[in-house]
C-alpha cells in the first residue's frame, strides 16, 4: 500500500517552495522508485480568511491514523497578525502527533555558503535536537490586569522528566548511530534554576548509558558565541525547544540562511509513527510571489523525508546535487545564483532525472 503524504503549502513563500519540493516527490513516485500517494492540505491563512477554519479534526485525525508524513511550506501572514490559526495548526500537528524531537541539521553544502572568517564547510556540521512538546511553547500561563499599569504576563516553562529525557535520549541514540563522538547540553541552568537542573541532571544520566560519547554541557549563550567563531566541534547539540529555535536561526546563518536550512519532527522512538518535515525557515511575506525564494531548504526537507520512508541514500543524493547548484550557481540570489524559485527547482528536477538515469 503507498504511503500517504500529506502537503500543506501554507501561507507567503511556502506554496512556492512547497510546489518544488512537490515536483521532487513526484518524480520518484512517477518513476516508480518510491510508493505514495500526495495529498494536499487546503489549510492556512488564505483558508482562515475565508472560513476561519484553522486545523479541522477530520484533517488531524486522519493525518494520525493513515499519513506517513507531512510536509509542510510555512505559516504566517501580516493579514492575520495574532497568528492564532498558525499556532493552531503547528502546534496541532508538532504536540497533537506527539513529534517531540525536532531534528534540524546545520550543514553548510558548499564553503562559499559559510559567513566566518577562516571557515569553510567543513567545519559546520552539527544537528541539533530541540525538544517540539514541552517548554515555554504549550502556553500555560495568562495576561492579568490586562490593559492596567499593574498588567502581568506570564508564559510558564513546562519541562517534564520523560519529556527532558526522550528528547535527550534520542540524541544520544542519533550520536551512536552516527558515530558522533560528543553531544552537547545547551541549557541556562544557571539562571532558571528549576527547569534546567532537570535538564542537566537527565543529560549526565542518560549520558552513562553511551560511554563511547563524550557528554558535554555548555550554556545557550557561550554557543551562539562559539558557534560564530568555530562550529567545528559541534556535533549534536539538545536542547528545549525555544532554545532550539533560537539556535537553528543562527545555525541556518552558518549554512548560507534559512534557504538552505531543513528540519524534521518525529516521534523518535518509533520511526513508524507519522512524521512532519518542514523548512526551517517561515512564510517571509516580503519575498512572496515575487519568484526569489529560494527552494533548497524544502527540497533538503524532502531529502529527510525520504529518509524516514527508508530511503536515506535518496537524501545523499538530494543534498549533493543541492551542493553541485549551489558550486555552479545554478540556484537563487540568497546563496549566490541569478534563477527565480522555479527555475532553480527546473534545474534540480533536470539534474536528478539524469542522476536517475532518466
Ligand atoms: P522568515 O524565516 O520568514 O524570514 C527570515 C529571513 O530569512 C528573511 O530575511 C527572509 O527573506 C529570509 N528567508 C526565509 N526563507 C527564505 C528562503 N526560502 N529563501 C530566501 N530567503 C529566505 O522569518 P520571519 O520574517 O521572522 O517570519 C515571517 C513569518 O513566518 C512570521 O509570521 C513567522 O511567525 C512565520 N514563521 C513560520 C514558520 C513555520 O511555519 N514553520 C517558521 C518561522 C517563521
Ligand atoms: C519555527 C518557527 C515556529 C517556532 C513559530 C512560527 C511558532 O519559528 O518553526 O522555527 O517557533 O517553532
Ligand atoms: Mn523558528
């Protein structure tokens, strides 16, 4: 039986980036070498415009029970500036599937993508794990005395001990299977005392259980401070999830921008369970319609999805012929090239249908 894909474009940039990762995917369905089947969510701010409808149940439920994957463009539009119906849907699909490791590589394709000094590729390739359930993101807490002198807002951190250690488990687990030699704890433990106490003890126990890995703590602030001045140390870092977006920002800086940065969010234990690929980067309405978005990050995501369908070879390929456009300039302005959205995915979609042999 295929394997049911669900596409939700979103809202700016994201149905032009989304349509090239699309023409990927269905190259290898029409050339037999994957079994899907696409489906596309009608789900965004254009929707909620019309309807106010955010993140149906029907849509949800039957993304649980019969999807594989979702890949998603971006959601955000200045026309809808309290960006309910966006947190909706994201946060139906990252806390509703329970994908609670988001798994975002920084790994910079080409060294003339790289901004530091003295650096070059080589030395940007980390992936860090960012806790996708817990945090400050559920949004417990409240506004008090609203619109007075006296107005309190309050945005609670809920760090829970399975949450804090499936995350950190799963990059240990990513680290041994890829024979990754250190993994990093970012945290703020010496300002939120509660929080990340929990984090770093849970770090150094799981730690005893990968002896052959290095465990290693360092504070959020000291890495964006290291990451700029040399990255090349870095292999994974955990951390919770504001943090983890926050750093995968910078991170995407280290890899030539938010163009070139991909993302996934699992359910890591259980590779089974559906998954949610998206770029890093968000809906950027300065730069929609306009045909200059550049679509590698959602053609890099594709790459991963392609890896949890079993097809991890299909990544390589994906991600070396991304780093063949970008060293021949056959890719957008943000990383050097002169092609608009489309013509960059024509030359993709031409360069893999040669690698395929077709
Ligand atoms: P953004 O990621 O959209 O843009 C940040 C910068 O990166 C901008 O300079 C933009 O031009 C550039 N950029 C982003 N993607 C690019 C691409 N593919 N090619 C070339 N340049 C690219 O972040 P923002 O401007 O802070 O946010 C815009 C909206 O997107 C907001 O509503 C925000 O909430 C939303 N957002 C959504 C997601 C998501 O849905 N997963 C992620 C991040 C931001
Ligand atoms: C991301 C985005 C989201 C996040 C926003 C849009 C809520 O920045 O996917 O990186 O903070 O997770
Ligand atoms: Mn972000």
């Amino acid at each position: 039986m295929s394997d049911l894909i669900a596409l939700l474009p979103g809202d700016g940039i994201g149905p032009e980036v989304i349509l090239q990762a699309r023409r990927v995917l269905e190259l290898y369905r029409d050339q037999r070498r994957i079994d899907i089947e696409l489906w596309e969510l009608d789900l965004g701010a254009e929707r909620y415009l019309r309807d106010k409808t955010t993140f149906p149940k029907e849509i949800a439920d039957r993304i649980a029970g019969e999807a594989r994957a979702v890949l998603l463009g971006a959601l955000g539009d200045p026309r809808v500036p309290t960006l309910d119906y966006a947190r909706d849907i994201l946060f139906g699909l990252r806390f509703g599937l329970d994908l609670y490791a988001n798994i975002r590589p920084v790994k910079a394709l080409d060294d003339r993508l790289v901004p530091l000094k003295g650096r070059t590729a080589k030395d940007v390739d980390f992936v860090v794990f960012r806790e996708n359930t817990e945090g400050i993101y559920v949004n417990v807490g409240g506004q008090f005395k609203r619109g007075t002198a006296d107005e309190i807002a309050i945005n609670e951190d809920v760090n829970t001990r399975k949450g804090v250690e499936r995350l950190i488990v799963a990059g240990f687990e990513y680290a041994r299977a890829h024979g990754k030699k250190t993994v990093h704890l970012a945290d703020k433990s010496n300002a939120m005392q509660h929080a990340h106490e929990l984090w770093n003890r849970c770090f150094f126990e799981v730690a005893k259980r990968y002896p052959e890995i290095a465990a290693r703590h360092v504070y959020i602030d000291a890495l964006c401070l290291y990451l700029v001045q040399d990255p090349s140390p870095f292999e994974v870092v955990v951390t919770n999830n504001l943090f983890g977006d926050i750093v995968t920002d910078l991170g995407g800086g280290l890899q030539g921008g938010l163009g070139m940065a991909a993302s996934a969010s699992l359910h890591a234990s259980d590779p089974k369970r559906v998954g949610l690929f998206e770029p890093v980067h968000g809906s950027a309405p300065p730069l929609a319609g306009k045909d200059v978005a550049n679509p590698f990050a959602a053609i890099l995501t594709v790459g991963l999805l392609l890896t949890h369908l079993g097809h991890p070879q299909e990544q390589t390929r994906i991600e070396d012929i991304v780093a063949r456009g970008i060293r021949e300039g056959a890719c957008t302005r943000d990383v050097g090239g002169n092609l608009g959205t489309r013509a960059a995915g024509d030359w993709f979609l031409t360069a893999l249908q040669r690698e395929l042999g077709y």
